[in-house]
C-alpha cells in the first residue's frame, strides 16, 4: 500500500505578502501625461495643453475623482471649477448623501436632500425664478430645455443650500454662462487668441516649475492663474524670482551646516 503524505502548512510561518505600492505622480510627472494626452485628441476642447491637463487633475483629487474622470467632467473657468450637475448629485450620493425629485417638469423643479450627517431640506427652482434671473431670453437654453435646465439648477443650488463639503466652490458650467448678449463667436475667438498665453510663455513656465524648490500646491495654483499672456508673464517673473530666493536660501543654508561641521582649533580661546 502506498502511503500518501499529506504536508501542512507550518502555523508559525506567515506567508510573504506582496502588496503593491501606489506612487501618486507629481506635478511636472502630470504635466508630461497631460502633454501625451492632448496630442491624442481625446481629450475636452478647453484642455489644450499638459499643464492644464495637471491643474484639472490635481482640483479632481481634491475631490476624490480619478484622473480621467476628472478631465472628462471638470473644468476651470477663471480659477472657478465647473462640473456638471449629475456628476456633483452622483458624487453627493456616493458621499452618503440622499435626494428625491419632488416635482419636475418644464415649469417647476422641487429636490429633497439629505446630507451625509442627516441635515434635510428641500430646494426649488422654477421657470419664473429662471426668467427672474434673466435666464430665459429667446432661443436660449432654458427656452429649448426648460425641465432639464431646471433640474441642473435645482441640484446645485440645493447642494450648496444643504452645506455639503463636496459642493463648495464648484459651479455646473450654466451657472457661470453670462447671462447678457454674447458677442460673435469670430470676436470670441479673436479676443482668446490675442490674449491667450503663448506657447513659449507655456513651455517657459513649466519648465520653471520643474525646479524642486516648488510644492505641488504651488504648481497648481500658479498655473491656473496663468491663462493669459499678461497673468503668465506675471508668474514666470514670480517662478524666477522664487527660484532664485529659494536656491541662494539653500546654498546659505549648506554654508552654514559646512562650517557647523568643520573641525575647530581646540587650542583657541
């Protein structure tokens, strides 16, 4: 008969464990992504280069977005975020949060809410608030889509009105459309172009916020302040004087230790 060997796992042994390690990338690493990603064509119409690109997703980490996620639904308008209602109640219900539509339709949105940490209210938002507010000149949005107009509206205004954490400083992109007669979309244009941040002001400044004496904070903040030429010129003047200050700061600094750690004379006084 033969014997069959049955081997047990020693008890007093832990199994090696090889658990990956997560490396969030830095800002210039983000700026070089954002770069790639462009050239793919994939990306939103407002996103034109990689620091922009990194700005966006750095503001979706703040609020807890994935990268692509991020870049699909956000956007910075003159240092405001804008993002789309659904993706702001998608995000307020993943934070515990709760809402119901009372009332919807072309005339009348009404929201109950209820807030992670169980605060209730109910919001609303109608057609004669809208025309108020001079939102429903001819042909314009809330003339072709009253109820889902509506019901952006209501949410974010509800959002903000409950006091969620998530919703604060972050604006669906009708709520920051000028409600006055838009001029031509060729003026539009020209006067983006004229004023526009260069290429060589891009590629400058990111080049300057490489240099280890910044933080990721500072990165993003200098580069969504820099979407025009006068404001980019401003912060490269900035990037170069602090680099300078930073690293002559620093060489002091290593002056400074060298001598600490130099042998003294013991027979001085």
């Amino acid at each position: 008969m033969t014997a069959v060997a049955r081997i047990q796992p020693s008890m007093g042994l832990a199994m090696p464990t090889h658990e990956p390690t997560f490396h969030e990338p830095t800002f210039p690493e983000l700026v070089n992504m954002g770069n790639d990603l462009v050239k793919t064509g994939f990306l939103p119409d407002h996103i034109k280069n990689g620091a922009q690109a990194a700005a966006i997703i750095l503001t979706g980490r703040e609020l807890g977005m994935p990268p692509m996620r991020a870049l699909r639904s956000l956007a910075l308008v003159k240092g405001k975020v804008t993002e789309n209602a659904d993706s702001q109640l998608a995000r307020f219900k993943t934070d515990g949060g709760r809402a119901k539509f009372v009332t919807l339709d072309a005339d009348r949105a009404v929201l109950w809410l209820k807030h992670p940490n169980g605060d209730e209210h109910t919001e609303s938002f109608t057609m004669q608030d809208a025309t108020k507010a001079g939102l429903t000149g001819a042909g314009g949005m809330y003339q072709k889509y009253g109820k889902a107009m509506l019901r952006s509206r209501v949410i974010t205004a509800g959002l903000k009105s409950i006091g969620w954490e998530g919703g604060a400083g972050t604006y669906d992109p009708d709520e920051l459309a000028p409600t006055p007669a838009a001029p031509a979309v060729a003026e539009i244009e020209d006067a983006q172009v004229e004023d526009a941040i260069t290429d060589a002001q891009h590629d400058l400044l990111s080049n300057l916020l490489k240099s280890h004496v910044f933080t990721d904070s500072e990165r993003a903040r200098v580069v969504k302040k820099a979407a025009t030429k006068a404001k980019a010129g401003d912060a490269i003047e900035w990037a170069q004087s602090t680099i300078k200050t930073r690293k002559d700061a620093e060489k002091e600094a290593d002056l400074t230790d060298a001598t600490d750690a130099a042998p003294r004379d013991q027979s001085a006084p």
